[in-house]
C-alpha cells in the first residue's frame, strides 16, 4: 500500500513537471506571436525597459564590484600559493569575470530582483481580478503584460552584463593596484593579451538565455498565482528557485556544449 | 417575449473536489434585466464569468446568439467580449493606471477613437457615476465604494450590449447604491442594454430585476419575476429573501 502511494506521489509529480513544461512552452510560443505587436506596444515596452533594465543597475554594479574584487583577490593568493606569475592576474580576472561570473551573478541577481517583482506583480494582478479585467476589455494579457516583460528581460540582462563585466574588471584592478601589488599596465596587459571577443560574444548569448528563461518563468508563474496574498508569496519564491537553478542548469549545459574537453 | 441572446446548457464547473455549478440551464433573452441571488459561495461569480469565457466550463456549454463561444478564438473572442460589459466584485482596477487610464483603457486598445474622443468618453461616464473629481488619483487613493463605481464608468465605457454587474452595490453605502441601481436601470431600460446582476440585496433585486434567478447547491433553486418571488412559498427561497438564520439553509 505505501509503495503504491509512493508511487502515486512520483506519478503526480512527473505530471505536474510535464504540465509545466507544456504550460511554458505554449507561454513561449505567445511570446514569439505577439512579438508583432511590437510597434503598437512600444510605449509599455519602453516602460519596462526603465523599470527592468536601468533600476537594476546600481545593484548588478554594487555586486560587480565585489565579485572582480574578491575574484583578483582568490586568484592572487592561488597564484602565490603555486607560485604562478602575477602577470597573469588581470588575464585570470578577465576570463572568470566575462566567460562565467558576469553572465551567471547577474542572472541570478536579475532573477532575484526582477524576476521576484514580476511574479509578484502579476501574481497580484491575478488573484485581484486585474487580468480577468483585461480579458473582459478584449485586451490580451500576454500581449499586454507578459510580452514586454520577457522582451525587457531577453535585452536588459545582456546590456547588464556589459555593464557588470567592466565594473567586476575594474573592481579586480583596484584590488591588484592596492592590494596585490601588481601595477595598472601589467593587470590591463594580461587582461589584453587573452581577451577574445569569442568569450564576450558567448557570455552574452548565456546571459540573453538567461533573460529569456527569468522574464518566461516569471510571468507563467504570475499568471498562475491562486489564493491571495499567500499565494502571491508562494508564487514568488517559487519563481525565483526555479528562474534560479534552470540559470544554473543552462550555464552547466552551456559549458558543456562550447568547451569540449 | 424578445428573441433568446446568450443560453447556458448544462454548465457545470467543480474546483478540485468541489462542485459548484451542476448543470445549469439558463436563458437570458436580449434586453432582459435579471438578478442572480444566492449564498456567498454559491457559485454566482462564477456563472458570471462563464458568461463572457473568463472561465471554460467542465461540462456545457454557453450560447450567445446561437454562437457556441467555445469555438471561438483569436479576433473572434475578442469581438464577443467587446459586446459585454463587466463590474468585477473586487472592481479589478489596475493599480498602476490613474482613475481616466483605467476608464479610457478598453477604449484606447481598441484603436478606434482618437485622443480627444476618448478623454470625452471617459469625462462622460465619469460624470454619470459621480467620479470625475477622482479622474486623476490612481486607485489606491480611493474607497472600496468609489473603486467599485470607477469599475463600472470602466466596463460602460465602450458602451457593451450586455452589462455583468458582481455585487456593484456591496459596500457601498445607501444613497449611492441607490444612484447606482438607477443607473443599472436607466442603461437597461433607455440604452436596452442587457443586464446580468448579481446581488446580495434584495432591495435592489426587486428594484433592478425583471426577473430574479436563485442559485442553491449548484443548480438554480428559483427563476421567476420579483412578483413570483415574493409569493414563492418554496422554504429556501423564502429565508433566503426574509434574511433569516433560521430555516433550511445551512452555511456551510
Ligand atoms: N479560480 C478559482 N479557483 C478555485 N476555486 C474557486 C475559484 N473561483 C471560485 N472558486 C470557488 O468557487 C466557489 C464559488 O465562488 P464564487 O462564484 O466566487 O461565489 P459567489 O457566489 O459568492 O460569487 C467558492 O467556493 C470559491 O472558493
Ligand atoms: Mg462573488
């Protein structure tokens, strides 16, 4: 009896997973449709790109900042410890920070904060009634909320990872100057002597992926918020853990995929 | 008696184990003006938004001019919903529009009218439900009451052939409930617009409806005019309009 109702368990689990799976997949294919609408959506667009994109921006810095910082630092002491040469340190900084850290930090930040105000808004929007108001005015919520948001999403988190690329830099310079000893030249020469724009372009189709997964996930669990303020809050956090590891889980199939070993 | 506009075949609709509408059959002939009554949680929000596919039913089906609006899609849904009108219970205004955006949406996403014609529309259904000083504040700054008649000027504002009310005087208080059932009136009788009105009031059932319709335990326990309704002598019906604890109604 219990292995049957374990059974059970798993079998209704698996349902759920492919019923989400499907759900963001018809979720995808709305986006894709109403990406007409373009024009004729263009000022709510333009609204959110100033929401999503520009007032994430002093916190994707803030973070930067720290992750070049403390990444010059690690690779300083991994350096001493096995006794590499110091000219390296910018070239070290430069490849973590463009190939992995910006990309995959500033998603997973992004997922927190805009992910997180998505679901939470149209959770809201939904248990309050505001989506049915639209459905009965003829007017399209996915045309209306969802495709904006994605579309913000999808160009906002690569334009931040611009940004976050050269604050975590620059971040890791100021570590190597003052606390590493390592002058400017030598830091930026390392830095120039392996950059490859092949590594930036990559980091930038992952954080473009990475948007596209955040702003979907973030919608399709709004719109299927149930049961008020509790279920907003559920909604939410279930949002982000799931923006979260899907992030993880396309950067790990990302590595796998461009760096054969 | 006018041509039959929206039917409902056996709707029936459960949530997870429970069953809330259970094969209802419902004729709503064009320009009628009917009341739906019954207990918080009887399933009256929900036949509403049946109404207009805001929600698919189990089983059923729902006719309007003999069209099954299951069928329909895309272009199509959308012209069907642009015939009604709806005032949700919550009034369902979106927080981050002011008042007039909120009136004047349904209007500008139409593409229809141009600039100047939709600040006149909104100014005038405004008018008509006693708003237009509030045309500027965004919902959070108004009462449950006012919130409730900005929802209506909205679902009025591109001037539907059926009009769904959800309670549109809970909450409010006497005077204006009244201005509101007169307006509830006057657009049913001069603009013979079609009216749809869930309430818990009966004062304003008998003052609105041509005919009243009670939903009990999933199916519909009377339909019959405001004169039936008061010489029904079904015990349901009759502790349902006295208001009294005592009776066979259990709540549940
Ligand atoms: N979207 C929904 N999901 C789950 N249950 C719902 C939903 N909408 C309504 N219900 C349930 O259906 C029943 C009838 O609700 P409703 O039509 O709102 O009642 P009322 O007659 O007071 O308007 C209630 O038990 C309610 O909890
Ligand atoms: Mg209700």
């Amino acid at each position: 009896m219990a292995e049957v109702q374990g059974l059970v368990r798993v079998g209704r689990r698996g349902i759920s997973v492919v019923s989400w799976i499907g759900g963001i997949s018809i979720l995808s294919s709305r986006f894709l449709y109403h990406l007409k609408d373009i024009p004729r959506s263009a000022r709510v667009i333009f609204e959110q790109f100033n929401s999503i994109g520009v007032k994430s921006l002093p916190l994707i810095i803030v973070i930067a900042v720290f992750v070049g910082a403390v990444s010059a630092w690690q690779a300083a002491y991994q350096f001493k410890f096995i006794g590499a040469p110091l000219r390296y340190l910018g070239q070290a900084v430069g490849k973590a920070v463009i190939m992995e850290l910006g990309p995959v930090l500033s998603a997973l930040v992004f997922a927190g904060r805009v992910g997180a105000g998505i679901t939470a808004e149209l959770g809201t929007m939904k248990v309050t009634e505001q989506i049915d108001a639209l459905d009965s005015m003829g007017i399209s919520p996915n045309r209306y909320l969802m495709m904006p948001r994605v579309l913000a999403c999808m160009l906002m988190v690569p334009l931040l990872v611009v940004f976050a690329d050269f604050v975590a830099i620059m971040g890791g310079l100021v570590v190597s100057v003052v606390g590493v000893d390592v002058s400017t030249e030598t830091y930026l020469n390392g830095l120039k002597s392996s950059f490859q724009l092949g590594d930036l372009v990559n980091g930038l189709i992952k954080a473009w992926v990475f948007g596209l997964i955040i702003g979907l996930v973030a919608c399709f669990e709004g719109f299927r918020t149930q049961g008020g303020a509790e279920g907003v809050g559920t909604a939410t956090t279930q949002s982000v853990v799931i923006s979260m590891v899907l992030v993880l889980v396309f950067d790990f199939i990302f590595t796998v995929l461009l760096f054969r070993i | 008696m006018a041509e039959s506009f929206i039917q409902l075949e056996r709707l029936s609709k459960s949530f997870k184990q429970k069953q809330v509408l259970d094969g209802i059959s419902l004729d709503i002939r064009r320009g009628e003006s009917i009341c739906i009554i019954g207990l918080s949680g009887s399933g009256k929000s929900v036949m509403l938004k049946h109404l207009m596919r805001l929600m698919d039913p189990d089983e059923g089906r729902i006719l309007v001019d003999g069209q099954d609006i299951a069928e329909l899609e895309g272009e199509d849904l959308v012209a069907m919903r642009r015939r009604f009108g709806m005032l949700f219970q919550g009034a369902a205004l979106l927080d981050s529009m002011t008042v007039a955006d909120n009136v004047g949406l349904g209007l500008t996403e139409s593409r229809k009218y141009t600039d100047e014609q939709i600040e006149e529309i909104v100014i005038s259904k405004l008018e008509m439900v006693g708003m237009v000083d509030s045309a500027e504040k965004l919902p959070s700054e108004l009462s449950g009451g006012m919130r409730k008649r900005v929802g209506l000027a909205r679902a009025i504002a591109t001037d539907p052939e059926v009009m769904l009310y959800d309670e549109p005087t809970s909450g409010l208080d006497p005077v204006t409930s009244d201005v509101i059932d007169d307006l509830i009136v006057e657009l049913n009788q001069k603009l013979h617009v079609t009216s749809v009105t869930v309430t818990h009031d009966m004062r304003s059932a008998f003052k609105i409806a041509d005919r009243i319709v009670m939903l009990y335990g999933g199916h519909i326990e009377f339909d019959g005019s405001p004169e039936q309704i008061r010489n029904n002598t079904n015990p349901v019906v009759q502790q349902f309009i006295a208001g009294s604890a005592r009776g066979p109604i259990r709540v549940a």
